[in-house]
C-alpha cells in the first residue's frame, strides 16, 4: 500500500493573541454595523429637529401671548411674579390721547405699552410710549406710592433727590424747561444716555427717558401729558 503524505495538508495551529484584529479581516461585519447604525442615527436627528420646531413653537407663543395680551394684564405682574398694586388708580398711558402725542412728535403713530414698574422703584405707574425710530419711558410717582414704597419724602423732595442724581449721572447740573408742571429739568440732551426730563406736578413727579428725539419734542410731549393736570 503506497504511503500518502497528508502533511501539506494540514494547517499549523493559529495562535490568535498574536494575530491583530484588523477591519481588513472583518469587512463585512463593519459594513453591516455601519448599515444598522444608519436608520438609528436618521431617528436621532429627526426626533432633534422635531425638538427644535416645539421649542420655536413654544417661544413664539409665549411671545404672542405677551403682546397681544390686554395691557391691564401684561402690567398687573412685577419681575418676580407679585401682583403690583397701582396707587391711585394713576395710569400714565392714559394721560395723553396716542393721536395728540404722535402729532406733538410729528409722528404718524404712538403706542403706549403698560409695563409694571421694576422691583424697587416706587413708581405708581409706567409706560413705554413707542414710535417710529424710537421711544419715551415715563414713571409717575405720586404720594401713595412712595408711601408704599417706604420713601418718606413728599413730592417735592423727592422731585429734588431726582435732580440731585441727575447731576451726579450727568456730571453737571441739570439745564431748568419753563412752562412744564410746577418745577422742570432737563439732563443729557447734549450726549448724556439716556437723555431724562423730570417734572414737578401738582399731584405727581414724572420722569421721561427718550430716545430718538430731541429736547425741544420731548418738552412738548410733557406738555401733552400734563395738559390735563
């Protein structure tokens, strides 16, 4: 019987811990996972976008809510939720009709926005009057709110603790406007920011800070304001 060599035949035993795992070696699995991954990776980036849209969504709601909200509403809350109590009844966004102070601005269109007054100030009511190219914040303070403000001054002290600051901001004393309210200043109308006004009234003390007009327009929307007081 004649002898068969099976030597060549047989493979070497392999000694795998010192054979190095390549992705050469396994192509097929790798192309496989990548497959797998792929549909995963698409959900993930939809589901993100899809969060995106809400939150947007969210956002412009909220901020719809807001704007178009009632103004007794928008004002009745102060920055950390508290209700605000209007001393007096006092709303200085109905001190001057919005078709009287667009024309002493020559405007087409004022929009008066009730605001609460922020933490701290002691204000009985504010608003932002809103025009074109710019804008007027008015504070009115009257008795009963520095009372309950904790401000023991009368109107006019507190008037003149106002224009005393007025001359530290401003680094010079406040320039006096004749023919508004009781007592009137005018500050930072010559490149001071804000430029303000204050007003001394028979029932209030109002500060306006304006921006995109001039002194000579904002003592007329004073005027407009306290034509009825």
């Amino acid at each position: 019987m004649d002898h068969v060599d099976t030597t060549s035949a047989i493979e070497a035993p392999v000694d795998w811990r010192r054979r190095p795992v390549t992705s050469a070696k396994y192509p097929r699995i790798l192309v496989v996972h990548s497959r797998l991954a792929e549909p995963y990776m698409a959900r993930r980036r939809s589901r993100l976008a899809r969060n995106l849209i809400v939150l947007a969504l969210l956002a412009a709601a909220a901020f719809a809510a807001w704007r178009f909200a009632p103004e007794s509403l928008r004002g009745a809350f102060d920055r950390d939720g508290s209700r605000t109590v209007v001393a007096g009844g006092l709303n200085a966004c109905t001190m001057a009709a919005p078709e009287v102070l667009a024309q002493m601005i020559g405007r087409v269109a004022v929009e008066p926005r009730r605001t609460a007054p922020a933490q701290g100030v002691p204000a009985a009511s504010t608003c932002t009057w809103v025009f074109f190219g710019g804008q007027v914040v008015g504070r009115a303070f009257s008795v009963d709110s520095l009372r309950a403000g904790s401000v023991n001054l009368g109107l006019s002290d507190y008037y003149r603790s106002i224009v005393t600051g007025l001359e530290y901001e401003f680094k010079q004393v406040p320039a006096t406007v004749i023919g508004i309210g009781e007592e009137a200043v005018a500050a930072g109308f010559d490149g001071g920011t804000p430029p303000q006004m204050v007003v001394l009234g028979s029932d209030l003390v109002l500060t306006l800070e304006v921006a995109g007009i001039d002194r000579a327009t904002t003592e007329a929307f004073a005027r407009a304001l306290l034509a009825n007081r």
